[in-house]
C-alpha cells in the first residue's frame, strides 16, 4: 500500500526542510515539495536537489513571478500597501499565491493535504490558512511546527541529527524573500535596541556617498517606465530595487503588531517598494481631489490590513479594489525622486490630470485668485468653534461666580 501524499510548500529554509523529515517519520505521508518562484531569485535547482535529498518524492516548481507582479504587487502600489505605514507586505502578499499553487497541486495530485512550515506565532500561518481553506475547505492543512510546538533550537537540533544541511544564514536570521522585499527575523534582531548588521541585508548597500535621480512613469496608478525605459512590471521592479538599494534606500525597522497579539521587532529591505509606493502616493496628491485622497487614506489602510492579516481572499477587499482601481484612472505622469545615502526625496512631479492650478496657487501678478472670496469663507469655516468657545468662556465664568457663592 502506498501512503497518502502531501503537498509541502517548499522554499528551501530551515522550517520547510525540517518539515519534510517529520511528515514522513512523525505524520507518516509521502511528501511532494512545491517551490513557488514569486521573485526570489534563487538556486531553484539546488533547492530542488535538496528537497529530494531529504526525501520528498516529487519536487514541482511554479514560475509564479508574473501572476504575483500582476495579481498581488500591482493592486498593492495602487492600494499604497503599507501595514502601520511601515511595512511594504511583501510576504503577506506572497502566501495567498503560494496557497492557492498548494490547493492546485493537491488536487493535480490527489494528495489528501497541504503542508506548510509556519510557526503557530506568525501571521503566516493564518495567511496560508485561511486562504487554503477558502479555496477548498476539505483539504487538510498539516503543519509541523505549529502542531509539534517546535522552537529553531529544536529544529536545528533536529536538522542536526538528520543530516539535513543548513546555510549559515539560516542559522542566523529567519529569512523570507520575494520580489517585493526581504524579511529579517530572529537573532541578534530580536534585541530592540540593536542595530541590525551591514551583513544582515543584501540588496540594500550602505557605502555608496553619490547621489542620483530616478524617475517613475505611471499609468493608471501602474508603473511603467523607469527613467525614460519602458519595461514591463517584473523589469521595473528588479531595476528600482538595484538602483535604490545601491543608494542604501529601503530599510524598514519597526515594531509590529502581530495578528496573534505578539508585538515583534522587523526588519525589512524593500527598496522598490518604499520608492514606487513614495512616488505613487506623491503622484495621487497632485490628481485626486481632497475628499478623494482623505477616503481613499482610510481604503488604503483596511485594504493593507486585510492583506497583512490573511484575509486576501476576504469579499471585502476585492470591493474596496472597485473603488482604488476607479481612483486611479487619473494617476499617470511622472515622479522624480532624488536618492542620496538611505534619504529619498520627491523633488518633481507631472501630470496631466493634474488639478495643480499655476494660477490659483502662485503669489506673484499672474494671479488670479481673488483673495477677497476668502474673507467670509474664513468666517464661516470656524463659526462652530468660535461660538463653542465663546459659550465655554461664559459657563467658566458662571462658575467660578457659583463657587464663590457657596464658598461664602
Ligand atoms: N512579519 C512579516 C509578515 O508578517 C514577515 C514574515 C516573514 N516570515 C519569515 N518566515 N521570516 O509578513
């Protein structure tokens, strides 16, 4: 008789290769390995090698990159995606895809689960989850290290004792990498108070004192140019990522809520990302109106937070895509950004919808705003507060007139 198969999202770490070992002595199933290329660019060969090392059976590999540009990227420089305005939501945006690939491939290869390397104390497990589940909820999820209680000194023990090979870096940090940026956990980075090593990163470079400029085409809120090329999406995103990180843009360090209640210290290097989505949000002020960007503010912060909390695949944010996608019709034009040593600054921007007025805005001749209008406009504007404090004066006055009556 032949075991039941598992499909095991597979990325090559430390968490996932262990996993392999375990779902075959503790779970007892064969194990199919799935790598799914969102960016990462990696030895997919090696990685391959080594799944089938440790044992899995069967290793599938999926070129996702295009799906996840279109798919997931694109609609999060749209929405500005950005969780606690921080974090560019790389990984967040990753595991849907990854998720739905597992569902795919377990039903391509009638195996009776999916697997994932996830802790019970990330976001990514719900992520994978919820997701799996929406998409086939008689699917059994199977997850190692959350089940057996795992710690990384366990598993590296474990590793350790299995022979299972581990990079140094693995052993240092916990590492999640895609197109959109790279996550920086674990080790010395768990003391808050100390700086991440110059080693800890590596697309973003620290040595470079020169400055330059680079500039940002957008279409309908998708980039699509960088400094005078066209290039599709993939290229686009892969160029800004070497130039502003070679200007040491991109570091993100901050203390984030957890959907599971952890308060956690990361790190990210995500140069494009902190570029395109700078340059977007610049562009959408010159070409939406106030009452459009002061909503679109409070979408943009529900959208981000659906996707960091799991719930990609959540009707709700398909219905606030309806609203961004309307907005951003009117966000095409240019952005030039100036980036010098890790500070990057907007230093231009064009558009032809722009509803910058020369006119209205100037304080020279050319002027044609009449000031005068302004006048009563003032007035009315703070009425409520000045008649608010005015009745405030008068209640404090009765009052102290009261305490000295009873205090006589
Ligand atoms: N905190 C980030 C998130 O929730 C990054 C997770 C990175 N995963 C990892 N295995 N290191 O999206």
């Amino acid at each position: 008789m032949t075991n039941e198969k598992v499909i095991l999202a597979y990325s090559g770490g430390l968490d996932t290769s262990v996993c392999i070992r375990y779902i075959q002595l503790v779970y007892k199933f064969d194990v199919i390995s799935l790598t799914v290329d969102c960016g990462q660019n990696e030895d997919f060969n090696a990685i391959e090698e080594k799944a089938l090392a440790i044992g899995s059976i069967k290793h599938i590999f999926v070129d996702a990159k295009e799906e996840f540009a279109n798919n997931y990227i694109i609609p999060s420089i749209k929405s500005n995606g950005l969780y606690e305005e921080k974090y560019p939501l790389a990984t967040a945006l990753a595991r849907p895809l990854i998720a739905s690939k597992m569902v795919e491939e377990a039903h391509n290869h009638r195996a009776i689960a999916v697997a994932h390397g996830c802790t019970g104390k990330g976001n990514d497990q719900i992520r994978f989850d919820v997701t799996i589940r929406a998409l086939d909820p008689n699917l059994k999820i199977i997850s190692p290290i959350r089940d057996m209680n795992l710690t990384r000194d366990v598993e590296l023990q474990f590793a350790q004792e299995q022979n299972i090979p581990i990079s140094l870096e693995a052993k240092k940090y916990s590492v999640d990498l895609n197109i959109w940026g790279r996550a920086i956990e674990g080790g010395n980075i768990e003391d808050t108070y100390s700086e991440p090593p110059a080693d800890a990163f590596q697309f973003v470079k620290f040595d470079n004192d020169s400055s330059g400029y680079l500039e940002l085409e957008f279409e309908n809120g998708i980039p699509v140019a960088a400094d005078g090329q066209r290039m599709n999406i993939i290229s686009l995103v892969s160029y800004v990522n070497d130039k502003a990180g070679s200007s040491g843009i991109g570091v993100v360090d901050h203390i984030e809520d957890r959907v599971v209640g952890i308060k956690s210290r990361e790190v990210y290097e995500a140069p494009a990302a902190v570029a395109i989505i700078e340059a977007h949000k610049d562009l959408e002020k010159m070409v939406l109106t106030t009452h459009e960007l002061r909503f679109k503010r409070v979408v943009d912060e529900q959208w981000s937070w659906l996707v960091y909390s799991g719930l990609w695949k959540e009707p709700l944010r398909s219905d606030l895509d309806k609203f961004i996608d309307a907005t951003q019709k009117k966000v095409s034009g240019k952005v030039k950004l100036k980036m010098q040593r890790g500070s990057l600054r907007i230093v231009g921007r064009e558009s032809r919808h722009s509803l910058y007025r020369d006119q209205l805005a100037t304080y020279t001749a050319r002027s044609i705003f009449d000031q005068s209008s302004a006048k009563g406009f003032v007035e009315l504007w703070g009425l409520q507060s000045t008649v608010a404090n005015m009745i405030d004066k008068v209640n404090r006055s009765q009052d102290i007139e009261d305490g000295g009556a009873t205090a006589r």
